[in-house]
C-alpha cells in the first residue's frame, strides 16, 4: 500500500484513487525557451518513477505533461509570477525568431532528453496555446461568480475571496503582506491578487481576442484549463518542483476551486530541488547543467538516471561530479550481475539450490510503499546483488533465470535500462576474482589476472569503488 507525502495535509497519506484501479496525474511541464536543466529533469523524472511504480502495482494511469509555450513571465520568483516579459517572446525577439520557431525547437528537444532518460512520455503533452478558449471560459466563470474582476482590459483574481488561499504552501494574506517582494500593479485591488489575463502591449507577437482585450493569459491559468480538460475537475495527483508551490500552484487551486465548486487535487507532490556543488544552479556560476553537458563528460543518461534515484525526491539532491562517478560504479555493478546472471548455466546439481527471491521483493515494495524510498529500494537491490554474486561464485544459483526476472522488474520500476555486456561467464568470474585479489591488494595476482582477461580478449576498466567494467577488445 502507497504513502505518499502529501504537500497539501503536509503528512505521508495512503493512497486511495478517486476510481478503483485507475489514477489521473497532472505534471507540471517545461516553458519551451531554453534546453532543460539537470534540476527540472529530476522533477520529471521523479513523477515518472511514481507512475512507473503505480502501474506497478496493477494501477492504469493516464499522465497529461502540459507544454507552456505562452504567458510564463521572467518575473516568476517574484510576488504572484505575473510581472516581467513573457520568457517566449523575449528569446525570439534576441534571436530574431518566431516564438513558435522557439518553442518548436525547446519543445522537440525537451522530448528527445525526456527519452534519454527514459522517463516514459505522458499520455499527452497539451499546449497552452491550444487552450486559451478553455482558459477564457474559466475566467468568465470566475467574474461571474465574483472571484475575479476586470480593470483596463486585465482581469485579476481577488485572492481575498477565496478562504482557503494558502493553504498549499502554508503562506496567509497576513503575512505575506509584509516584505513581500510585489511590484504594485495600478489595476490590483489587493497586492496579491494574480492575472488571469493581460492586455498586451502594442509590440506583443503573442496575443488573443478576448471579452476584455486583446491579450495573453497568466501563467497560472493555463494549468487549471490544461489539467480540467483532460483530467476532470478533480485530480488524483498534481505534480511540480518545488518552486512551484508558491504562487504557481495555490495560484491554480484558488481558481479552479472557485470556478468548479469542488475539491482540485488529492495529491499533492512536489520534487525539492538539485543544487550542484550545494549552490543553486545559474548559468553566471557556470554550474549550470544540460544532459548534453553529463554526455559531454563520458556519463550515460541511464547513470545520471542511477544518480538521480540514489537521493530521496523530498531531500536537495546536491550534484558533484564525484556523485556521477558513484553513479556510474554501482550501474556497472547491476550491469555486471545481469551479464553473469544470463550467461550463468547451472548444473543439474545446482539446480537444486536456488536463490530465495520473495525476500527482496518483499524489501523492495515496502520502501517504495514508504513515499517511493528510492534509496532504500536502490539499497534492497544492491544487497540482492551481493548476496547473487557470492551464490554464483560458489555456484550456488540455481535459477538465474528467475533472479534476472526480478533485476529486470526492480530496474523496470525505477527506469533503469541495463545492459548486457556480451562477455563470457568465465571472463566475468576472473574479474570478479581480480576485484577480490585488488581488494586485498595482492596486485600480483590483480595483474596477472588481468593479463589472462586480456588473452581471452577482452579489457577491464577500473572504476570507483573497486568496481569494473569489462569491455571487448
Ligand atoms: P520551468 O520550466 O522553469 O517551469 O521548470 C520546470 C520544472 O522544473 C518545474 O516543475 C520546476 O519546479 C522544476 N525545477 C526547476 N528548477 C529545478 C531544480 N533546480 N531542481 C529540481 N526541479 C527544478
Ligand atoms: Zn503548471
């Protein structure tokens, strides 16, 4: 049974679907200005290992990752994310493009990294400007029933009206009235209200006719419009970064709530955010990074996948390169244990004997189950590995077969993809025995070892932690 930490109750709660074996979850997607960073493909890939896991358990769900190709402000960090220029038309006016030339490009390369990563594609990927009659339509419900209000063509929402503003992200009116960075808008009847549509200035590429003007819609609104479409007015799981908490999300359940009536969201699960070298990434520190930049540097997508799942989604997962390092160690050592487990031919007698496997799958859900403990899940499996690899040193498995099914299951839950590395059963237990002869640093032995690995024709590669890769010649 699923608990899941709740952003909402602020507690772990046990899952329940609003329809008996089925889940609908809504996940944030990117503003397609810019290439993504390391930190937002942690927060796509973290709902992608809950969907993974949920459809493990026997769920079906149905994932909608909406596209921002409009109306997300450079302003985001500051107030209620609707000052600033639209981070689209900014790029295509530096680059002397159309915003649909710009968000064409960032969109398709946004899905190729999410297919490195093997983050599996959500049902369908809507996109804000395919949406903004569903947004009008809300923003009229909204006037009509007095939640918003219209004021020089922009439209606001009266955060005053809605009891429950806050609750997400724990922030009342009170309190954010003093030291809140807000730019004072001439229209805002309160400081905190947000757009729900803009006029757009005369030099705006990307505009609307509207009931109140020819504009563009908020950031907020497009998700609301995006997720009730697809999904109904109410949700299983909601999910997002962090930083997207305040305003964005309360944003989107003070409007939806007060268009519909009814409760928006169950779940809500936000992924906390990456830091690199324990610092906020930003391209002036230089430690900014793409998966272009991990490739770059040797690393596989599936390693930095290995990285990504070795850290709990609710603590900052802190990037070095010393951590891909690791990463790549222990993807090596799964790697190795599936090459022996399908090149391993047991004897009839040691067929008798076989590995008892209930055990670490037992392990295995139940950290899962514990707010998808990827940690714990990761560290079940690694015990499973060495517990494997000493059967087969003393030849001992006698169903290798069933143990690879299991590798294969844990790694399909996580998204890990492994690989076969094509070396002979013989070449892989004279490697394991260097890395034993190593580990007590006979390097006679390690390296004599080594030249027999080499007459057989194949290379062992040292990696970290006395780990190995054997590579053919
Ligand atoms: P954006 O395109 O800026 O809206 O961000 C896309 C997603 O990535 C959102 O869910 C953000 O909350 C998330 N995100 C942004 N920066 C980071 C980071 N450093 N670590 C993890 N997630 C992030
Ligand atoms: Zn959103």
């Amino acid at each position: 049974m699923l608990n899941i930490y709740n952003t909402l109750s602020k507690k772990k709660e046990e899952f329940k679907p609003i329809n008996a074996g089925k889940v609908s979850m809504y996940t944030c997607g990117p503003t397609v200005y810019d290439y993504i960073h390391i930190g937002n493909i942690r927060a796509y890939m973290i709902p992608d290992v809950l969907r993974r896991y949920l459809e493990y358990c026997g769920y079906e769900v149905r994932q909608i990752k909406n596209i921002t190709d409009v109306g997300h402000l450079t302003n985001d960090d500051m107030a209620q994310g609707d000052t600033g220029d639209d981070k689209i038309e900014k790029k295509a006016l530096k680059e002397n493009k159309t915003p649909a030339e710009i968000t064409e490009f960032y969109e398709k390369d946004f899905h190729e990294v999410e297919k490195e990563m093997n983050i599996l594609p959500a049902h369908y990927f809507p996109r804000a400007t395919a949406h903004v009659p569903q947004m009008i339509r809300i923003i009229e419900t909204l006037i009509k029933k007095g939640f918003a209000y219209e004021m020089n063509g922009n439209v606001f929402f009266d955060v005053t009206k809605f009891a429950d503003y806050g609750k997400l992200s724990g922030n009342n009116l009170e309190d954010l009235q003093v030291g809140a960075r807000l730019e004072e808008h001439p229209d805002k009847k309160n400081p905190w209200d947000f757009a729900l549509w803009i006029k757009a200035p005369k030099e705006h590429i990307l505009h609307w006719d509207s009931p109140w003007s020819v504009g563009y819609p908020g950031w907020h609104i497009e998700c609301s419009a995006m997720s009730t479409e697809y999904l109904g007015d109410t949700m299983d799981i909601h999910t997002g970064g962090e930083d997207n908490i305040f305003p964005h999300h309360e944003a989107e359940i003070a409007q939806t709530e007060c268009a519909t009536g009814v409760k928006f969201v169950n779940y809500w699960i936000h992924t906390r955010h990456l830091k690199v070298d324990g610092v906020k990434m930003s391209k002036s520190k230089n430690n900014f990074y793409t998966l272009e930049n991990i490739k770059e540097k040797g690393f596989s997508p599936i390693e930095l996948r290995m990285l990504i799942l070795s850290a709990h989604h609710r603590t900052q997962l802190n990037f070095t390169w010393a951590s891909m390092e690791q990463a790549r160690a222990n993807l090596a050592t799964l790697n190795n244990f599936y090459s022996r487990l399908l090149s391993h031919e047991p004897t009839t007698e040691e067929k008798l004997s076989g590995m008892t496997l209930e055990g670490y799958k037992k392990d295995f859900e139940e950290a899962m189950d514990d707010d998808l403990n990827t940690p714990k899940a990761m560290s079940v499996i690694f015990q499973f590995v060495t517990d494997g690899n000493k059967l087969l040193d003393e030849n001992l498995l006698g169903n290798p077969m069933e143990a690879k099914k299991l590798l294969e299951t844990f790694a399909k839950v996580l998204g890990l993809i492994l690989q076969v590395a094509e070396i002979p059963e013989a070449v892989q237990k004279i490697a394991q025995e260097r890395k034993e002869a190593r580990q007590n640093k006979d390097f006679a032995k390690s390296d004599e070892l080594r030249d027999t690995i080499d007459k057989l024709g194949y290379i062992v590669e040292d990696i970290k932690d006395n780990n190995f890769i054997i590579k053919k010649k």
